[in-house]
C-alpha cells in the first residue's frame, strides 16, 4: 500500500483506514477523560493527534499528487471526514476538562518535564481557540464554520491549478505552439515568464489569470467565514487568531515589518525599474511601457547583464544528481547524516519515477524517510513544498515511530539523454525544500504534537531559508557545481 501502509493498496482503502483511527480516537477519548492527571494525560493526547493525523496528513498529500482520481476522492473524503472529527474534539468539554485539571494541578505541572509543560499548554491553546469558552450552540456554529472553511480552502487550492483554455483562433498564429493543444482549443496552465517573446508573456498571464467568477466567489466566502469564526470564538479578526502562537503574534508588527520592508526595497529597486524600462525599449521600441507580466522576464535579462552571463549557462552546472550530491555532502559535513537510495515495495509509491531516500546519522542510526516526488506530471500542481506523511514521536513500548516526508518539486523530466538541468531558482527552491525534510528529520521529539514543522509557521520556514544561503555560497556551490558533460 501507499507509503507501505497496508490498507492503501486501493482507493477503498482510506475509508478502512479513516475507521480504523476514529475507533482509535474513540478509546483514547475515553481514556483521557478518565485517567488522572499526570503526565500520561498529555501522552494519551498525543496519542490521540498522531492518530488522526496519520491518516490527515497522507490524505493531504494524497488528495492533490496521486495521478488516479479515484486515490484523489478517498483521499479529499478522509480529509474532510477526519477534520470534522478533530473540530469536534477541539470543542468537546469533557475532553477540555480532563487536560483543565492537569494544567490545575500545581505540583504535578511542577513534576512535568519541560516539553511535556509546553505540549500541554498546546493542547489547551487549540481548545481555546476553537471556542471551547463558548455556549454550546455557539461552539456548535464555530464546529460548522471551521469544517465549511477546510471545504473551501481545498476547493479554492484545486481551482487555482486548474489550466484555462481559449480558442486557439483567438491568439496568433505563429506563438500558438508554445501552449497544449487540445481540439480546437489551447490550454494554458502557467505564466510563461521566463518565455523572451513578449506576446507569449502577456498570453499566458491574461488568460491563466483570467478572473474565475467560481474562485472569487469561492474567495469571498472563505474570507467572510474566517473573519465570523475569529470574533465567533473572541478575535478581533482572524489575522489575530492566525498569528497569535507565532514569532511574529499580531497583525501590527507584521504590518511594522511589511512596511518596513517595503521602503527599503523601494530605494533599490527603483533604479532596477528605470534599467528594466530602457532596456525594453531597447528591445522592443515599439511597446516600452514595462507591464506586470515583464517583470520576471526582464530582472533576468538585468542580471545575466550586470554579471555578464546568460543565466541559461548556469544549467548544465546544476544537474539533478549532481545537486543531490551536494546537499548529502553539506548535510554529512554538518549533520553527520548521509542520504541513501532504499527500495520501494510494490504499490508503496504513486509514481514509478518517485524516489525513496533513507535518512541515516552517523551514530543515532536511521531518522526516517523522504519521499521525492520531483518531476511534472499531468494533474499534478505546479508547486514545491514539503508534506508530512507521519510524524516522529516516542511511541509506549520504548520504539521511535520514525518521520515520513514527501518533497513535491516540479523538475522537467530529462530530455535526448541529458540529465535532469536546474536553473539557480530551481536548485535554490531544491534546497529550500530539503532545509524542511531535515528540520522534519531532526526535530526528534517525544511527541508528535510539535515534532519536526508542527511549531509556529513562521519559524517553521528558519531550517529552509538558511538552507537557502548554503544554495547561494560559492563555497558550498563549487563542492558541487559540475558541468554535466565536461566536469568542469
């Protein structure tokens, strides 16, 4: 089965799975609400999360990358169904009531170890949050509003995928081969930024970005359900809610920082702007005006000129293998960790051309496994980020349940026997994307609860973004950087 899970051999599956950890749920409920406090409340709890995000969490990622439709509906279903569940228990007195005596009784929070304080205290935040102070009408509602906006975040995230097409009659002849043709139709599924020809450019963006009456629809609702949710449950508005738990905490410095940011990037980039503008004029005299779907385009040009490279020359320096070489080297000079191929069972992957990597330290052993899922295929969203599958905590017999990640990228297949070339962006976005994997492998924790990226959002992004400034070192580049045929 998927991910080597049994049940996941056929779509049915997720339901047997979706049952099998509400029963779970159901016992370890039970359990919590009679069990005294101490600190097997807060492992019965967690306990209670890995369940059910066992079965989310491979749901989430299943629902948007499986190529069968069929795995994709199971899969939405048990994300829906399992959700539901996970409002309610954020909103189920009882429960609430059995960590409120935990949090109540001061000598044994002071027997408490540190990380089993702070998971607690976690606990109860997602009850407060939810509205548990509530009536239970209301808590009923703020149950209904929480469900509703999953539905709409998912829909909204699928529709923004989805390619627009337009009667090829319509554009012109000679830039209509850039697009998919179907029929009498093309199907235009990106911007097309990187293309040098301008009207390619203006096509993919005023049609990819046509305004979809669904999605705004769709936009507006999500928006209006949040904001009713945050002052439903006590928020001013749901950027309070949202931020409240973070490095950041309120709308206010983020709004501080935004400007900030702003006027300092306003005094560079505006002489970048007018280098940008004489440039397409020189280009292209007849249209100088710089326009929204230039920007992307012309900011290469400007560099490949100030550095006096084409950046295109870059790519042969950055195959995939040799990439991957270089973040095993970093990661075995730094971390002590190596990355090793290990063979996959029959149905465990969704994809023949996805690859499974054991995560091994010099002296702990194994961590856990990556899944790469890099290379386009049709249906699959033009997207990279990180997914956890299941994460790692100390389970009750004494073993480590070890963290299973996927890495979803959008690489281009190989091509007339050359290997898989990444642009600098498309190495950067690599790394940034492993600085998440190992932030998954590393953060080895007794609970799942705040295992890995389960911490705030915005410091979830530190790992990848320092990962980032190894991508962009010549001493880090050079251990690795080859040209694929010459070896320079």
């Amino acid at each position: 089965g998927l991910f080597g899970v049994p049940e996941l051999s056929c779509p049915e599956g997720f339901q047997e799975a979706q049952d099998k950890a509400l029963q779970e749920s159901e016992q370890l409920v039970q359990k919590a609400c009679s069990t005294p406090p101490g600190p097997e409340t807060v492992m019965i709890f967690d306990q209670l999360s890995d369940s059910l995000c066992r079965v989310a969490d491979l749901a989430d990622f299943v629902k948007v990358a499986h190529p069968d439709f069929a795995f994709r509906e199971a899969a939405e279903e048990a994300c829906r169904n399992i959700g539901t569940v996970v409002e309610k228990l954020n909103t189920d007195v009882e429960l609430c009531q059995s960590l409120r005596r935990l949090l109540a009784d001061e000598t044994v929070m002071s027997s408490l170890d540190p990380e089993t304080r702070r998971v607690a205290e976690l606990f109860m935040f997602d009850f407060e949050i939810s509205g548990i102070h509530l009536d239970e009408e209301k808590r009923k509602k703020a149950v209904d509003l929480n469900v509703r906006i999953l539905d709409l975040c998912n829909e909204f995230l699928i529709g923004t995928h989805i390619p627009n097409k337009i009667d090829k009659h319509v554009l012109p002849e000679h830039i209509r081969y850039h697009f998919t043709a179907e029929g009498n139709y093309l199907r235009v599924a990106g911007l097309h930024a990187d293309c040098p020809d301008d009207l390619v450019r203006e096509a993919a963006y005023k049609i990819f970005l046509h305004s979809n009456t669904q999605q705004l629809a769709r936009l507006e609702e999500l928006l209006v359900s949040r904001n009713s949710l945050a002052q439903l449950v006590g928020y001013h508005t749901f950027a309070h809610r949202a931020l409240q738990g973070t490095m950041a905490k309120t709308p206010e410095t983020v709004r501080q920082f935004l400007e900030k940011l702003s006027e300092q990037l306003s005094k560079r980039t505006q002489k970048d702007f007018e280098m940008m503008t004489k440039m397409k004029t020189k280009l292209n005299p007849h249209n100088a005006m710089l326009m929204p779907w230039d920007h992307p385009y012309y900011s290469g040009v400007l560099r490949a000129e100030r550095y006096n490279i084409d950046p295109g020359l870059y790519c042969p320096f950055f195959s995939l293998g040799a990439c991957m070489e270089g973040l095993n080297s970093l990661f075995s000079q730094l971390l002590g960790i190596s990355l090793y191929a290990e063979q996959t069972k029959r149905g465990e992957i969704w994809s023949e051309d996805v690859r499974k990597l054991a995560v091994v330290h010099e002296t702990e052993g194994l961590l856990g496994y990556i899944y790469c899922d890099f290379f386009q295929r049709p249906d699959k969203p033009h997207q990279d980020c990180h997914f956890t599958v299941r994460g790692g905590r100390l389970k009750e017999n004494g073993e480590y349940q070890l963290p299973v990640v996927v890495l979803m990228l959008s690489l281009p297949n190989s091509a007339r026997g050359a290997p898989t070339l990444l642009s600098p962006g498309m190495m950067e976005n690599l790394f940034h994307e492993m600085g998440h994997a190992m932030h998954s492998m590393l953060g080895r924790t007794r609970y799942q609860h705040v295992t890995g990226t389960r911490c705030a959002t915005d410091f979830a992004e530190v790992p990848s973004i320092l990962m980032e400034y190894f991508a962009n070192d010549y001493r880090v580049v050079n251990q690795f950087a080859r040209h694929y045929k010459t070896g320079q």
